[in-house]
C-alpha cells in the first residue's frame, strides 16, 4: 500500500467522522428557521391553574441562593398555587437562617456524596407521602420546614427544576402555566446568559443559545423532542414522583431525557420564557463543568445503546436522535479541528494532484453557516470577534478532558457561581 493510499484512507476516515457531526448540527441549526410548531390547546391563563412545586437544590451555593429564592418570590402567579422548596446541601448556618425567614419549605440534607440527582430525591421522598418507596439517602437527615404552603403533595400538578443561581421574571410561572394548558407533560425553559462580565462567560453564553437554536427549538420545529439542560425544567409531577429515585449519575438532565422519551413522552421547548443563568467566568470552572458534561454525555450513550435495537422496532425516533446526540464531537472541538483538517487536506492537495481537499472546504463552509444561523441575531455582532480570543484557550481545556473522562465516575463536580 502506497503512501498516498494511506493517506486516503486516513483522509476519508476523518472525514466521515467529522461530517457526521457536523451536518447533523447544520441540518438542525436550518430547521430553527422554521415555523413554530404548537399544539392549539386553550391558553387562557387564569381557566386552568396548575399547582407548581418549585425545586432549588443548593449546594455550597451561599453566594447566589438568597437572591434566585427573593426574585423568585416576586411571581405575579398567585401563591396558594405555588410552593418554593430548598434543598440546602452544605450551605452555612447564616444562609439557613435568612432563608428559613422566607416563605419557603427548607430542607437540610447532609448527604456522604451530594449530588443534584440526590437532592432532588430528597425533597420530592420529604414533601410527598404518595412516595412508596422512599430510599435512605442519608444517614442524617435534618429537614427543617418553614412556612410551609398550603399546598399538598396530592394537590401538585407541576414540578419545576431551576439551579441555585437562576433568576426568573415574575411572570414566569405565569407564562408557564399557559403552556402546561396545552397539555405538555415536559417542558424546558430558555436558558440564557444572567453575566457577560468577561470573555469567556460571553463566550459560554454564545455557546448556550447556540445550542438553544440547534437542539432546542431546531428539533421542535420539526416535531422532535427538545433537548433538557437541566434547570429551567418543568415536569408533570406524577411522572416526575414515580421516576426521580432512578436517577444515579452526575447529569441527571440526560437521565431524565432517556427515561421521558423511552415512554414516548415528548419535550416541549418554551423559547419565550427566560430562565437568567450564571454562565463560568474562569477557565478552570470551564474545564470542570465541560468535563462533567462530556463524561455525562459518553455516560448516556453507553446507557442509551442497548435500547436502541427496541427503539428502532417501535419507531421511537426521539430515542433515536437523543443517542446520535450522545454520540456528536462537542461543537467548539469542531470548531478548531474542522479548520485545522481542511488547512492539512489543501497542503496535501498541493503536494499531490491525486489529493483533493473541496469536501474538507464544504463542510468547513457548513460548520461556518450552522455556528452563524444559530447564533441569536442579537448576538451577531462585532464584539463576537474580539471575544474569539478566548476560543484557543477553551477549546484546548475541551481536548485535555478527553483523557480524563470516566465513564464509571458518577462523582459531582460543582461549578462555583459567584454572583
């Protein structure tokens, strides 16, 4: 085998690896340019109010927790349809006590390994005694309710998730009871940048609504099930009650999407209601929040995959997309290898008149297009180049945990909010 054969092979290889990504991404980010596409149910905010059970798990959250619970609290939603939960995990006595003075239900767990999935079990094993089989899930729990509503677990209809750092407008639930009328039984709010304080959470803010456009509202469009991203997210509580305690990892969101849509349950994505996030400001925050993502998203294609020979007899193409999903090269590490292949691949041609780098240019033109239209057009502006100066760097951070994934380690890496 000659030289240039191997490097064929090679070139072929590679190209086929990074296309699949890539025009997967491209496909969607076209289909966010498409009509919205509803269910034409009543939306009358005031004929149908459902009761909701608001969720905060807070863990070494002391910075943020007092001010998303305040904001929170300004809901226009009226309160006896509506319960605010705290589960306070490792948080200081000061925090306790400033929140325990608030109308809500607080919690104080104290978990050997803390995890988001834990506290959610947690709080709905505590407030709910249609649990049937509440799990131990520590050796010391110390639940302290204040204020508690008067509202009962049998009277819940939603439960909404958000992390300890989101902030919401006061028309939130609201907004989101409207769509619970339509009938969804899952619903993902639009998450966007609370802090553009610097490059890199301008940058990881970009990065969120480009993800928004492609695995959000791109797939609803269409008429598939949009992705969870773990807060800002709405269930129906039956559901949710019956199926927390299967929840084991450290990316509970990906758990939660392959247990809804094995049942056919489809997720609906309000892209009008706002959720403020904290985005990471530093590269370290960075580098530990990407890591949990990637070692999450290899986690949950390893689950996913023995399901899927089911999945394609059934025609549960959700299923189907959500495990290609799983299998996709993140976006910012195809950012920086599909331009390095195509500048390889026009060296080589140069070198070789048997070479030819058009496909290795088209699909760098296909990566540039889908990047662009999915990007807000308010987003789209000057300032987007000056902030690429941080790109290198984060990209860099991105290639290093991919010889530090685990796909065995369930551990928690907490992300540090500082706002």
């Amino acid at each position: 085998m000659s030289f240039w054969t191997v490097i064929d092979v090679i070139d072929i290889l590679l190209w086929v690896v990074m296309a699949a990504s890539t025009f997967y991404v491209f496909f969607f980010s076209l289909a966010s340019l498409l009509p919205h596409r509803g269910l034409s149910k009543k939306q009358s905010a005031e004929a149908d109010r459902k009761n909701f059970l608001v969720l905060f798990p807070a863990y070494h959250e002391d910075a943020v927790i007092l001010n998303s619970v305040k904001t929170f609290l300004q809901q226009d939603y009226p309160a006896e349809c509506f319960q605010v939960a705290v589960v306070s995990d490792h948080m200081q006595a000061d925090t306790n006590r400033q929140l325990a003075a608030l109308p809500v239900t607080l919690l104080q767990p104290t978990f050997d390994k803390s995890s988001k999935a834990k506290a959610l079990q947690y709080a709905v094993s505590h407030l709910s005694p249609l649990t049937s089989h509440p799990s131990p899930l520590t050796s010391h729990p110390s639940p302290l309710t204040s204020h508690p509503s008067p509202l009962t677990s049998h009277l819940y209809t939603y439960v909404v998730i958000l992390d300890a750092d989101n902030v919401v407008g006061p028309d939130f639930l609201t907004r989101l009871n409207v769509e619970c009328q339509k009938g969804y039984a899952a619903i993902q709010c639009h998450r966007t940048a609370k802090n553009v304080d610097n490059d890199i959470a301008a940058l990881d803010g970009i990065s969120e609504e480009i993800n928004n456009s492609i695995f959000r509202r791109g797939h609803n469009r269409i008429g598939l099930s949009s992705a969870l991203i773990g807060s800002g997210m709405c269930f129906g509580y039956d559901w949710f009650r019956d199926h927390v305690g299967q929840l084991d990892s450290a990316v509970e969101d990906r758990e939660l999407e392959a247990l809804l849509l094995k049942q056919g349950v489809y997720i609906h994505y309000a892209e009008d209601i706002y959720v403020k996030d904290e985005k990471v400001s530093n590269s370290d925050n960075f580098q530990r929040q990407r890591l949990r993502w990637m070692t999450g998203q290899v986690q949950a294609f390893c689950r996913m995959l023995p399901y899927i020979p089911k999945a394609i007899l059934t025609g549960n193409i959700n299923y189907i997309d959500k495990t290609i999903q799983q299998a996709l090269i993140p976006r910012s590490i195809l950012l920086l290898l599909v331009p390095l292949f195509t500048l390889v691949a026009t060296a080589l041609s140069l070198l070789s008149p048997h070479q030819s780098s058009l496909k290795w240019w088209l699909m760098l033109a296909c990566l540039i297009l889908a990047f662009i239209v999915a990007i807000p057009s308010r987003l789209r502006t000057r300032a987007i180049f000056t902030k690429a100066v941080a790109l290198p760097g984060l990209v860099w951070k991105m290639l290093c945990n991919v010889f530090h994934i685990n796909i065995a380690d369930k551990e928690f890496l907490h992300t540090t909010h500082h706002t």
